[in-house]
C-alpha cells in the first residue's frame, strides 16, 4: 500500500535525526518522491563518472564530489498524489534575518568592483553573490521541505545531509545536464524579474544579452560531443516568484562515453561563473571573500538505469544550529547598476525565507 506523503516524509526523517547521511529529493513537475538513506556515516567520493548513485558537487571543480553510492543506500520511493498528501503543522514561524547595511555596502562594493573589471578587460561576464544569514528559532525540517515541495513545483526540490557536511535544502530552477540513454538535454538560463502575476513581459537588452551569452557557451562547448542539436527560441519561465529567460538545448550523444567530458565542460555555467570561465573564476575567488561550497554546484541522479540528472545548486541554504545560510547572486555584464543588481539578490533570498 502506498504510504501517505507526508508519512513517507516524516519516516525518512528519522534518518536525519539519527544522523544518518540521505536525501530526499523531487524532479521538476513530477510527483514521484525519492530517498537515498546511506548505510554508513562515511565520506564516499566519486571515483568515477560510470559510478551510480546521487552526487552532491560543489562549485569549485578542484573540490571532492560526494557520491551516495547505489549499492550503498536504501533507495525509497512514494508518490504524492495531491497537495493534500503534504500536511503542514502550523507553528511558530518568527525568524530573524541578519540582513544590514553592511552587507548592503559589501555587495554593493563588489559589484562595481566587477563592473569595472569587466570594462578594463577582455571579460564578457561575471556572476557575484554574497551569503545570508537567517535566524530560525523554530526551524521545523519537515514543514520547511513540504513547503518546499508545495510552492517550487516546477523546480528541483532536494533536502541532503551528511553528518560530515550538513544539512542543505534546495529548490532550484536550473538543470546541468539530463542524459537519457543516448539523449542529451540541457538548458540555458538567465536574467531575473519579479513575478507579477503573467510570464508575457518585456526584458532589458542587459538580460538578453546575458542569457544569449550561456546560450552561445553552451552550445560552443557541446558540439564537439553532440550531433543533431536543437536550439529552441527563448522564452519566459516562473520559478517560484521570479520569472527568468530560458533556451531548450537537446541533441545526441555522439558516443556512449562522453557523459565525463560534458559535465566538467559545462560545469560551472556561465550563468553561475561568467565568461570566459577561467578569469571570471578567479576573480570571483579572489573577491567575494566567503566559499560558496556547494551553492552553484550540482547535483542529482548519476547512472540511474542509464538515466542522469544533474541540476545546478541555486535557490538553496545550508542550515546549522537553527542558523540558516542563503546563498544569493546575479549576472554582472557592463551595463549592470549595482543598487539593481543587490534587489537582485534580495528577490532570489525572498524564495528561500519564503519556506522558513
């Protein structure tokens, strides 16, 4: 008999709550909940692309990827039927965000550090963010994902733990890769407006120009492993209570090996990193003074009956002794405007308070 959603949710938990590595996760615009719960309390990390299990990357590609091995998990499924399914208990819900001038001035201060260093030089592009701090006196783990999973429908939704590593929950718009069998899919994504009640609205030439810029890098990066490639037009997406620009990019696996190479070629993205990856990289390491660890990473199903999923690691937060941490960015080209770029970042942290 199929466990009730909201039961499913609740008894995977108790996994978390004995310190047990899992995560629990649903693909964009599915019903199907899924949970990888770890036999041990080690570290395992990906030796290999043909391993299978979830993998948990993080955005500097030098760093160690988690692996949550199949053949070391206790893989568990349900489906929700109807939001009914999710219950949510009501509570205390007052939280308090460390949100300052200072950090205001910070961000502001960086981002026209970028602009100026796109402008004296050869750059095209690059994505700063900053970390936000709310406190959560109440945090409910279980409420916070099922909100989650009811507001983000068309997102990634994931809860991952590692008593190693922490606690990270995420709802994020944006997929690396999807492989199915020989099928490759992908996507371009950029540019941010409030949602205001239509996807019909009109974009700044700032954020075309930025979504056109992963585009062309996507598809520069990919020719030489895929053939029959399709570019769809672009077009405006909700994604909670934004609204971004997006391209379809689909094609063909050339051949069965190639799984390796795409992902460490498309990773990180320019709509996480800039262009050309390599300088926007490190200045990105050189000035946003803080680690992004997994935040604009990846994640998702590697290998799975030949299927992988991997999506970037946006819309997401680590939490921590009732502290949770909300990592924000945005796009700077040369016509960015600092005071616009930090709304930026308030709107995007609005869809993670949004849950707590």
């Amino acid at each position: 008999m199929q466990k009730e959603t909201t039961e499913f949710i609740h008894e995977t938990l108790r996994f978390y709550n004995a310190k047990q590595p899992l995560v629990i996760f649903r693909k964009p615009n599915e019903t199907i909940l899924k949970a990888y719960i770890h036999n041990d309390k080690e570290v395992h990390f990906l030796n290999s692309f043909n391993a299978k299990g979830f993998l948990f990357a993080p955005f500097n590609k030098n760093e160690k990827k988690i692996l949550f091995s199949a053949d070391k998990c206790r893989i568990l499924t349900s489906e929700i039927a109807t939001d009914k399914d999710l219950k949510i208990t009501l509570g205390d819900s007052t939280n308090k965000v460390f949100h300052n001038e200072k950090s205001k001035k910070n961000h502001l201060h960086l981002v026209q550090k970028g602009i100026d260093f796109l402008k004296n030089s050869h750059i095209k592009k690059v994505v700063l963010s900053r970390k936000e701090t709310v406190e959560c006196a109440n945090f409910d783990i279980e409420n916070t994902f099922k909100r989650m999973l009811n507001n983000y429908k068309n997102a990634f939704v994931y809860l991952w733990y590692h008593p190693s590593i922490g606690l990270w929950m995420g709802a994020t718009p944006e997929r690396l890769i999807n492989v199915t069998q020989n099928k490759f899919n992908t996507m371009a994504l950029a540019g941010t407006q409030r949602y205001k009640n239509t996807v019909h609205v009109v974009w700044k030439e700032k954020e075309v120009q930025e979504q056109q810029y992963v585009t062309d890098y996507i598809l520069n990066t990919i020719k030489g492993s895929i053939k029959n490639i399709e570019v769809s037009g672009t077009y405006t997406v909700k994604a909670g209570d934004l609204l971004h620009i997006r391209t379809d990019i689909a094609g063909d696996l050339k051949t069965t090996d190639l799984l390796e190479n795409l992902i460490e070629a498309l990773h990180p993205t320019p709509a996480v990193c800039g262009l050309p990856k390599k300088e926007a990289t490190k200045f990105i390491f050189e000035n946003e003074n803080y680690d992004r660890a997994y935040y604009a990473g990846y994640l998702g199903e590697l290998n799975i009956e030949k299927n992988t999923h991997l999506f970037v690691n946006l819309r997401c937060m680590q939490v921590n002794n009732k502290i949770a941490s909300i990592y924000i960015g945005g796009g700077i080209t040369t016509d960015s405007k600092p005071e616009k770029e930090w709304q930026e970042t308030v709107l995007k942290a609005a869809v993670m308070k949004k849950v707590l």
